[in-house]
C-alpha cells in the first residue's frame, strides 16, 4: 500500500505540473538521443573524408602519371646527349615528344646552365644562364645537388605566363654536363591534374609551393583567403615541393550534414514532450500537435531529397527484382548522358556494358541471398553518346536480414580517369620493358644490396680512396666474395650478341662466369664508387670475347630513382665503342698535327665568340708572346678589352665591331699589355665565321710587329733629327753666307781705298779700319768654329752632374757682377736633382742665362733672379725667371734663338749667345721653352733628357 501511494503520489505530481514533467522527459530523451547523434556525425565525417581522400587520391594519380611522363621526357632527351656532349636530333626527337604529350608544353637542353636548344624555338630563351640567374638558381642547384629529376616552380616564365620546369641532370665522362628539362604551363598541369574536371559545390582546391629564396609559402589558384579554419585534406607532391589542398566550402559543413538528423532528433524529443503535453492537457490539441509534425516532416522529406540531389556523386535506388531505377540524382543523370524521364524507364542492365553484366548479376544475386551484406565492384557503364565509362559502385540492401530482397541504393562514383591513367601506366611500362629489350646498348638490371652490406661490414664505406685501392689490391679474395653478392636481375637482347655466344639463362646465373680479368678494373671502380656513396659511375673498359677478340665499351654505372639507400636496383650499360675509339684516335693525332702545326706559327692564333668575345681557343705562343696563360685568355669576355693600351682601347674595340658586321675579314694595328707590363705593337687579322648566314665567331691570327714598329719609330726619329739638322745647317750657311760676304765687302773695299788714297795719313787710317774689319771677321770665324764644334761633335763626355752645386759655382764666378748689379740669386733648385750632361755645356748654358739676366735687368729696380726645378712628363725642367726688360715675343719670337740678333740697345749686345746656348741644349737632347712680357719679366725653362 505504501508503495501504491507512493507512486500515486509521483504521478499525481508529474499530472498536477505538465510543463515541469514535459520539460524533464525532454531532456531525458535527448540525453538518451545526443549518443546516436554523435554516431551520426562521425559516420559523416568518416564519409566525407573518404570522399576528400578519394578526390585527392585521383588527383595524385593524375599528377604522379604526368610527372612521370615529364621524367620519361627528359631521360629520353638526356640520351640524345652523345659522349663528347653533343645533342644528335634535338628538333626531331623534341617535336615528337612535345607532339605525343600533350602534358609538356616545350622541352629544352640546358649545357652547363646555358639554354641552348629549345622547341618550340623561343629565340628570347636561347643563352639565358639558370645557373646565375636570382629566380631558378637556388631550384637548379637543388637538382644538381639531388641528382635526378627535380620539377621548380610555378614560376613566371619568359614566355609568358606561370609554369613549372622539371630539370634532370646529365652527366658525361663523369662530370656535369646540363640539365634536360621540360616546360609545363601550371594550367597544363592542373588539367593533367584534373582539377578542373572535378566539380563540386562543396569544396575547392588550392595549390601551394614554399619560395626557397623567401621561405614563404605562395598560392596560385584564385580564393587564396585563409581557410586554415575550415576543414581541409593536404596532399604533398615531393618532386615538386608542392602541396595540393582540397578545402571544404563552409565552416559548418559537418553540422549541416547532421543537422538533419540532430533536428529530427530534437523534434522527436520535442515531439514527444509535446504529446505527453497533449496527453496531459486535452486530446484536442494532440491532433494539433500532429498536423504540425506532419507539416514538419514533410520540410524534412524536402531536405532529404535536395541533399540526394545536390551530392557528388551519382546516387540511385533500384529495385532488387526488376532492375528498375526507381530514382536517380543529377549527378548520375549528367554521368550517363540521360534525362531523369529517360531513366525513370531504363533498368540498370540497359546502361551496363555487356562484358560486365553477368559478373554484376552474379554479385547481386549473392547480395539478394544474403552471402554479403555491401557489394562494392567496378564496371563500364555505356553512355548516351555511346562512350565507355568506368564506374565504382557500392551497393547498400535497403531490406533487413531474413527479409525478402526488395531495393537497393547504389552509389557511383566515375573513375574513368583514374583507368585511363592506370592503362597508360600499363602501356608505358610496357613500352619502357620494350626499349630495355630492344635497346642498341647492352643493358644490366642488377641488385647490389648485399654487396653494399658486405662493405659496410668490412668498414670501408666513407673511407678515402687511395685506402680502399689498397685494400683490395692487397685482397683479392673479397674481390670475389662481392662478385659472388651481385644478384643479376635482368639483361636484355643486346647483351646476348656483346658476349655471344652466352644465353640469357647463362648471362643470369652467376656474374662471375662473365666477368674476366680485363674486365675486373671496371669492377673494382664501381666497388670503389659504392664506398664513397655516389650514385652514377662512367668508365671505359675492355672485353674480350670468346674468339679472344678485344672490344673497347663504355660501362655507364647508374642508382635508380629511390634505390639509392638499398641498392636494389642498379642499371648498367656496355656500349660497344671500339669504332668510335679507333676514330678519337685518328681524330686526336689529327689533332696534334694541326695543333703543332698552329704552335709553329709565329703568332697568336686565335679563336672567340662573336657576341662576348669570350675567347674559346688560343695557340701556346699566346703565353709566349703576351706572358698571359691561355687560361687566363679562356677566363673573362673582357680580357681581349683589358690588356689594349688605354689609348686605343676604345677606337679598336668599336673598329672591330664595324667591321665585324660589314666585312668577312679585316685587319688593324694596335698596342697592348704584355703581362709584364711591356707595350706590344699587335698586328690583328680577323675573319668573321657564319652558320647559317649568322656570324657565330670570330678567328684571326695577332702578330707580334713590336719590333718593326720600334724600327719605324727610330727610322722617323732619324728622319726628324736629320731634317732638323738639315734645316739648322740651311740656317747656317745663310747665316756664314751673309756674315763673310758682309766682311768680305768691307775688306774689299777697304782696300780698294787704300789702293787709292793720296796721303799717307788716310792709307794708315784705312789700314786700322782693315785691321778692325778683320779682327771682326775673326771673331766671327770663332763664334762659327765654336757652333760647327757644337753640331758636330758626337762624342761629348757625360758626367752625373748636380744643378744645384753647378748653379751655386756660377753665382761665385760673377759674383762681382751680381754686387755691382745688386741683384738677388734664389736658387730654389732641389739638391736631389741630377741630370747626365756635359760640364762644359751646363757652365755655358747657366753662365749664358744667369748673366744676360744681369745684364738685361730693368734700369729701375734691382734684378731679381729665381731659379726652381721640378718633373714634368718624366723630364726634369730647370726654370729661370728674372725680372728685367723683357722681350716682345710677338715681334721677335721667332728670331730670339737666331744669330747676331739683338733686341735691345746695349752696346755689349753681339747676338751669338742665346744661338750658341739653343744649339748646346739642342745637342745635349733637350729642349728650352721662354715665357716674356715687356718691362715685367722673361721666363726660360730648360727640358733636361
């Protein structure tokens, strides 16, 4: 009875309060609901990030698949590069490739880092140097560093537009030889990708790259704004360093999916308080509270059926039994080509591909018997145009265990793209086996992973090598311990026919019974190249095949991509390069004929580019000639330009460039630089080189004509020095003629007057005028001996002779002078100052200037005389300056060096002393320069040699 009251009284409580009773069973009932909720949303969103991986998964395919045939691209242009490093059929091969994929946009050839062959032909690409260039170099060195294909970008290409550039290094002789690489425009690659084809209202891609100079990430599709708060899938692309996201629209996406459920779950709670409201309330509004659910439920139908419509993929519910469509979406509507109507009267056999159906039915059948509970298979369905598409479908039951089967749904997604991708895969692969079967050069595939374990073992991996030589010369026996640990793969036709008459069985079983003594070297350095960790090894060797033949072949020694840790995978080539031996060694004793033959020339035989000027050959008389080493000329475009004497430089470098482009060949005479620093006269005749009717370089021969042009410098010296000498003698007999022919007159006439004369007392006064007449014309015989001396004498002694002690003796001589005169000697000449010279001349020249200062000095003021010395143009100059009377320079300048020529009305004048002083320092070598004003001053400099 207690009990019964007790629960009386509870339901008489929840009764008596229905608003406090309905609000507390709603909030159990959600409670008991939130977990199915929960369950819910971690379905959808295990759903949907199946959805996003699948996406990204295709993607991935779609660019792995594109980048591998870029990667095909560039092996294929690497193995056009021969050995010596020259492309054979770049155009042909490169239009082929770019023709038959249409996943590349240009191919290129890139020696040493300098784009050199191109196609498409893009003439703006040609030279352009990635290895100095601030936008790819970082990217370049990277590849060269990794050793195989690297993809850099997206970048803005000199043509125009982003795109990336995958780069595959090539190697020959064992050293870096270029790049080849291929040109793909980024909207190329996202249609490769298919990106483009992959619409969805729900998410969108973005695709990134970290700048390697910045180290800022960088986006490239449109909608960069942040979406880090929004749920998204990543996917990296190690070749390219790139990153691939798949970003969901909406914050809410999630709960948008569930919200259906979470509302349908919250109405039925609220549903429910409702009803037990109703119940406790009136049984009127219960029928209210169901006309609205109904209205309610009916919005949620709507719901359910836009969600069906909208999704991604292709959604359809079948009847089990007929076959019948009872109901598609758009998307499987627009994957199949056909009209909702039209499929409404279709079943799913009608759009099925024959050569799948019975398997699809078979599958079915055991889905309708309970065998399996989810059927998921992949099958062509046929579309209304009558192309074939791939399609996975995941069939779901939509009857319960024990039932009897009625419809199902199946959901489709279109992977054609993906088989499209898988068969070209298939087809290259086959194609690639193709190549290595039937390749010209006898190809290995070996596995030296436990050989690389043996020597790790041993301690020799990242020892140096003269320590591993040692080794196994001194071992032998491990030797053949790593020959036994090499595991031969595969060998394809070619090896067959190299070491006939081997099978390929036999060529498989042991490398030991192929390898000889001649070819164990070759063996040696690719255990060598293993212990110091390098991935690709080229050497020449020899065979020696079963009829004792030798046979000259080039090994080529090369890690596959991503075996480089194990060293399962090793390609090996021998090419048979006998022919091609024996023409290098014809080739290179042709060579060394010419080459002695240019060396024997006696000048610089040259060759250079004819844009840079970069010089690409020089004979070794270059050094001999210029001192500079033929690397030193190889070394800079400017050198030519830097070793041409500064005067001619710039006259002889726009000489060159004219005639360059007028004429096939010229020649021209210029001075330059020895390395010594001696001047070289250079006779350079050039010839201007074209390919295809465009000069591509210049060739010439320089000859040394120093010699020749000192002989012509000393031959016109001569000339000059003869003609002025001719010249002062002209001057000279001028000057004899008119001074005896004048006392000669004089004489003649004296003594015809005494002939004549009455008295005693005027002969005798004629005699004395005879005897002053000829004293003069002594004088004058004198003065002209004394300048005949001067011109003449060639044997002068030189002393080393000091101007400042020289100049202070001649102030003692006349010292007398200088005190009657009152004037002021300033020698200012420096006492370091030392000239070559004759005594006699240097007395005579200083006497001769300091005196005539004296004696022309101004009536008044007293004379003042300043002696100073200094260098100019590598001659010591003496300058006298005096302030006396002067001399009008205008009037008399040309006659102030001329005998007997007097310019002022002193009586002790006679006009002999500046002619005698001119031709002393005339004959000494030098020269003398005078500076006058009158009534202000004269001024002489003597230029010493």
């Amino acid at each position: 009875m207690k009990i019964e009251n007790k629960w009386s009284k509870i339901t008489g409580w929840f009764i008596s309060k229905p608003r406090l009773s309905t609000l507390i069973v709603f909030l159990l009932l959600l409670a008991l609901i939130s977990p199915i909720v929960l369950k819910r949303f971690e379905v959808v969103k295990e759903n949907r990030h199946r959805e996003m991986s699948n996406i990204l998964h295709v993607v991935q395919q779609n660019l792995s698949y594109s980048l591998k045939n870029c990667h095909t691209t560039t092996v294929s242009l690497a193995m056009i590069v021969n050995e010596d490093g020259e492309p054979e059929n770049f155009d042909a091969l490169a239009k082929v490739l770019v023709d038959s994929n249409p996943n590349i946009d240009a191919v290129q050839l890139v020696p040493n880092g300098i784009i050199k062959y191109t196609y498409p032909n893009n003439p703006d690409l040609i030279n352009f140097d990635i290895l100095n260039a601030n936008s790819v170099k970082e990217e370049a060195m990277e590849t060269i560093q990794k050793g195989k294909i690297h993809f850099a970008g997206p970048l803005e290409l000199k043509q125009g537009g982003l795109g990336v550039i995958g780069r595959f290094p090539i190697y020959r002789k064992g050293k870096f030889w270029g790049f080849s690489a291929v040109i793909v425009k980024l909207e190329t690659l996202l249609k490769s990708s298919g990106i483009n084809s992959i619409k969805d209202s729900q998410y969108y891609f973005q695709f990134s790259k970290v700048n390697p100079k910045t180290g800022e990430t960088e986006f490239f599709l449109p909608n960069k704004e942040d979406f880090h708060d929004k749920y998204f899938q990543v996917l990296s692309i190690p070749d390219g360093n790139w990153k691939i996201y798949l970003i969901s629209k909406s914050k809410y996406g999630l709960f948008i999916e569930i919200r259906p459920a979470l509302v349908l779950a919250i109405l039925c709670c609220f549903i429910f308080s409702l009803f037990l409201t109703n119940v406790l309330k009136k049984p009127a509004e219960l029928q209210l509270l169901v006309r609205e659910q109904k209205n309610k439920i009916l919005n949620d139908e709507i719901k359910f059926k836009s969600i069906f419509d909208q999704a991604a993929v292709g959604i359809a519910h079948v009847d089990s039994v007929a076959g019948c469509l009872i109901e598609v979406n758009d998307q499987y509507s627009r994957m199949l080509g056909y009209t909702f109507e039209e499929m409404r009267n279709m079943t799913f056999k009608d759009i099925t591909y024959k050569d799948d159906l019975e398997d699809n039915l078979k599958q079915l059948e055991r889905l309708k018997n309970g065998e399996i509970r989810e059927l998921n298979i992949e099958k062509r369905y046929i579309h209304k145009s009558g192309k074939l598409i791939w399609v996975n479908i995941t069939y779901s039951p939509l009857w319960q265990e024990g039932e009897k089967p009625s419809s199902h749904i199946s959901i489709v997604e279109d992977i054609t793209s993906k088989k499209e991708a898988e068969d070209a895969i298939r087809k290259s692969e086959i194609r690639f086996k193709s190549l290595f079967e039937d390749s010209p050069i006898a190809l290995w595939e070996e596995d030296f992973s436990y050989l690389k374990n043996y020597l790790e073992e041993l301690g020799l991996t990242g020892k140096s090598r003269e320590e591993i030589k040692v080794f196994f010369d001194t071992h032998p026996e491990v030797i053949q311990k790593c020959i036994s640990l090499v595991k031969i793969i595969n060998v394809n036709n070619e090896c067959l026919t190299l070491h006939y008459p081997k099978t390929k069985e036999d060529l498989m079983q042991r490398l030991g019974d192929v390898l000889n003594n001649d070819a164990m070297d070759s063996f040696k350095a690719q255990l060598l190249a293993i212990t110091q960790g390098e991935t690709r090894l080229t050497i020449d060797s020899k065979v020696r095949k079963i009829d004792g033949e030798y046979r000259d072949i080039s090994l080529r020694w090369s890690v596959m991509p991503g075996y480089e840790e194990t060293l399962e995978r090793i390609i090996i080539s021998t090419e048979d390069i006998t022919a091609r031996k024996i023409s290098e060694e014809i080739v290179i004793q042709s060579q060394k004929k010419m080459e002695s033959l240019i060396n024997t020339i006696d000048g610089i035989v040259w060759e250079c580019d004819y844009n840079t000027y970069l010089f690409t050959y020089v004979n070794k008389k270059a050094e001999e000639i210029t001192g500079y080493t033929q690397e030193e000329w190889y070394s800079d475009g400017n050198f030519w330009a830097n070793t041409i004497h500064p005067d001619d430089k710039h006259w002889a470098i726009n000489y060159c460039a004219i005639e360059s482009q007028k004429s096939l060949q010229y020649d021209f005479e210029y001075r330059m630089i020895a390395k010594n620093g001696s001047i070289l006269w250079i006779r350079d005749i050039v010839n201007v080189i074209y390919e295809n009717g465009i000069p591509v370089a210049l060739k010439g021969i320089m000859l040394d004509i120093t010699k020749s042009k000192e002989a012509e410098k000393d031959l016109n010296n001569s000339l000059d020095l003869v003609t002025e000498q001719n010249k002062r003698l002209l001057n000279f007999s001028y000057i004899v003629s008119h001074n005896l022919r004048s006392h000669t007159s004089n004489i003649q006439s004296i003594s015809t007057l005494i002939e004549t004369a009455e008295t005693e007392e005027e002969r005798n006064e004629l005699v004395k005028m005879l005897q002053n007449v000829s004293n003069t014309l002594n004088e004058t015989m004198l003065n002209l001996n004394e300048v005949i001396n001067i011109q003449t004498n060639i044997n002068l002694i030189l002393e080393n002779l000091n101007i400042k002690d020289n100049i202070d003796r001649i102030v003692n001589i006349i010292s007398e002078q200088i005190a009657f005169k009152k004037a002021v000697i300033k020698n200012n000449v420096s006492p370091e100052i030392f000239v070559n010279y004759n005594p006699a001349y240097l007395e005579s020249i200083l006497l001769n200037f300091i005196s005539n200062a004296i004696r022309y000095c101004h009536p008044m003021r007293n004379p003042v005389i300043i002696l100073n010395s200094y260098i100019e143009n590598d001659r010591t100059v003496l300058e006298i300056s005096d302030n006396g009377l002067g001399i009008d320079l205008k009037k008399y300048g040309d006659k102030l060096f001329g005998m007997y020529k007097t310019f002022h009305e002193n009586p002790d004048s006679k006009g002999i002393g500046l002619f005698i002083t001119k031709n002393q320092i005339d004959a000494m070598g030098g020269t003398v320069t005078v500076e006058s004003e009158p009534n202000i001053g004269t001024t002489f400099k003597i230029y010493f040699k």
